[in-house]
C-alpha cells in the first residue's frame, strides 16, 4: 500500500474528526437514509467535543448532489479546523457500520487493513491482434475497480487470417501471419512495460485467447513476468464471461493477500526470535516514537483502542504497514530497524 497521501494527512494539525460509512445497497431514499445516518455520527461528534464549524465542513461533504453515490460506495473523511484532509470512497464490508472518531489524530486503522487487502492489477486480455489492458484495483471482498483501460496492437493492419493478394504458398501466408502476431504482442509488452514501471503493480494477469497469451507471454519483460499470473477463465465475449474473469481476479488477489500475511507472520516469527520484534501497544509505541519501527503489523480483522496515534507516528516515520492472521498482543506488533533492547531503551 502506498502510504505517500497518508503521510500528508498526518501534517495536519489536529484535533480531527473521523467518519467512516459503510457501503449499502443504492435506494430510491438515499438522500433520507444518508442524512439520517451522518444525523447520529453528527451528534456523537459534537458530544465529544467537535467545533460547529468543522462539523458544517463535513456536512457540506456528505449531504451533495451525488448522494447516491455517497449511499453506494461509502466514505472515508477526516477534516480539522482547515478542512477536509481526506475523501476517499470506503469499500469496507457491509455490517461493517457507521463510526465516528474524534481526537488528536485521525483514525486511520480501518483504512489502512482496507488498503492492505486491495491488490493492483495490470490486466492484460490478449488476442492474436493484440490486447485490452486494463488497470485495476482488486479486493477478495469486493467488486474491482477499474481505473483506465487502453487497446493496443502493432502497426501493422493487415489480416493475420487471410492471404494477401497473390499466389502465396501456405508457408508464406503462416509465416506473415506469426509475424503480424509478433508485431502485436510486441507492442502490448512494451505498453505492459511503461505501465509496470510507472504505477509498480502487485500483479500482471494475462487472460483471454491461448494463441494470444502464448504470445504475449513471449514478449514479456523480466520485470514484468516477475509480476505474472495467467487464468484461461472469462474473457469479454458477454456477461457471464466477465464476471468468470472478475471471479478469477478476484481468487488471484485473495492467493496475493494470502502470501503476503503468511509471509509477514513467518517474517515476524523470525524477527522475534533475533530480538528484531515486539508485540503490544507500549512496547509497540516506544519503538515508533524512537524511529525504530520498519513495519507495523496490525491483527488482520480487528482493531484496538490506542492504535491511531502508533500508526501516525509510523507513517511519518516512513514505517511501512502489513498484517498478521496469528494473535499479537493488544493486536499489533513491529518489526524493527535495529534490535529491540535499544529500541525500547530509557
């Protein structure tokens, strides 16, 4: 997870109110039902101290014109007295619930386990003529989202079926043909290629045709294949196809998650036994206020009291962020830049 954006939210200056809604299914009364909902985590704002003025910030945040679209994606806000520091859509599971968070830094935990989970893919839907690429943001929860998609294919218009003008032999017409399809899967790696190094994806998935992911495949760069994975399931012939394609997404990116926690717990494990580890909120908090911490590591699912302040102060101090499915005192833990005894030293 890029936690760049994070870092500039976290310059703010503070006290900072933080709502997180849920996700629900659109309806004709969205505007009634959003209003009713922002009502309560209004008031319980104002309880806890909230000034009218950042208050009426958020009002004019949530209550717009596309609320709908508010009722539907859901919404991640944090203002301060200056304004809104962070809008983003919220993809969190339904039943999750609506919270509202008001204190010295923003609450930040939810969001960060969200983005953990969500999984970049360049998605590449190859063809003898070339390929659709699409960018992609996928969750094992929840529906992908697409960011950008682009057609590509060589230079050449000619027909990879039939024979050009002219007594060609069978030889001839296969040999032109391969050619052509060469030509093709060249320029999708090289337009694969400029997209893995601009945007540094967590995966390449090639789908579509078997003569054109053998293609494609072909061409790729070793960065690239580095990233890859490949699924003969979907395509874009209809609906059914693309939603056998999102479903073989979908399972790609829960394999990733998957890996990438079990990895994070062995890396744990490992840590604790040279002393490069501590588990708890104190232990975890005077790591990080040393500039000690490489890694937080948050319990998978659920968060805890205390953890908002831990993650500011790993953020800023360029900690990156991961999780764990085993149990981790008070539910968090860090994996350290330099031994725990002098990480944790008066």
């Amino acid at each position: 997870m890029n936690l760049e954006n994070l870092r500039t939210v976290y310059d703010n200056q503070g006290p900072f109110a933080t709502i997180y809604l849920e996700g629900r299914s659109p309806a004709a009364d969205a505007e009634k039902q959003v209003r009713l909902r922002w009502d309560e985590l209004r008031e319980n704002l104002a309880n806890a101290g909230a000034a009218d003025e950042l208050l009426a910030l958020l009002d004019d945040a949530l209550i717009v014109d596309d609320i709908t679209e508010v009722q539907t994606d859901g919404r991640i806000l944090v203002a301060n007295a200056d304004g809104i520091v962070l809008d983003e859509h919220w993809d969190a599971a339904l039943g999750t619930g609506d919270i509202a968070h008001y204190g010295r830094v923003p609450e930040l935990g939810a969001y960060l386990r969200e983005g953990v989970r969500l999984v970049d893919v360049v998605l590449i839907i190859a063809d003898q003529e070339g390929a659709t690429i699409r960018e992609l943001r996928v969750s094992p929860q929840h529906e992908a989202k697409q960011h950008d998609e682009s057609l590509v294919s060589g230079d050449n218009d000619e027909d990879i079926h039939a024979p050009r003008e002219g007594a060609m032999s069978h030889n001839q017409i296969r040999r032109r043909a391969d050619e052509i399809i060469k030509d093709n899967a060249r320029a999708v790696a090289d337009h694969v290629d400029a997209i893995v190094r601009a945007r540094v994806p967590d995966l390449v998935v090639v789908a579509g045709e078997v003569q054109g992911r053998t293609a494609v495949k072909a061409e790729l760069s070793t960065r690239v294949n580095e990233l890859l994975e490949e699924t003969s399931q979907g395509g874009t012939d209809d609906d059914a196809a693309e939603e056998a394609l999102y479903d073989a997404l979908k399972s790609l990116a829960s394999d990733h998650v998957q890996a990438k926690q079990s990895e994070q717990t062995e890396n744990l494990s490992y840590s604790k036994a040279h002393d490069l580890a501590v588990e708890g909120q104190k232990k975890v908090s005077q790591a990080v206020s040393r500039g000690a911490v490489a890694t937080v590591l948050l319990n998978y699912d659920v968060g805890s009291d205390g953890e908002g302040p831990i993650l500011a102060e790993a953020v800023l101090s360029s900690a990156e962020v991961g999780l764990v499915d085993g149990d981790v005192a008070d539910g968090i833990a860090a994996i350290l830049r330099y031994d725990a005894a002098t990480a944790l030293a008066d």
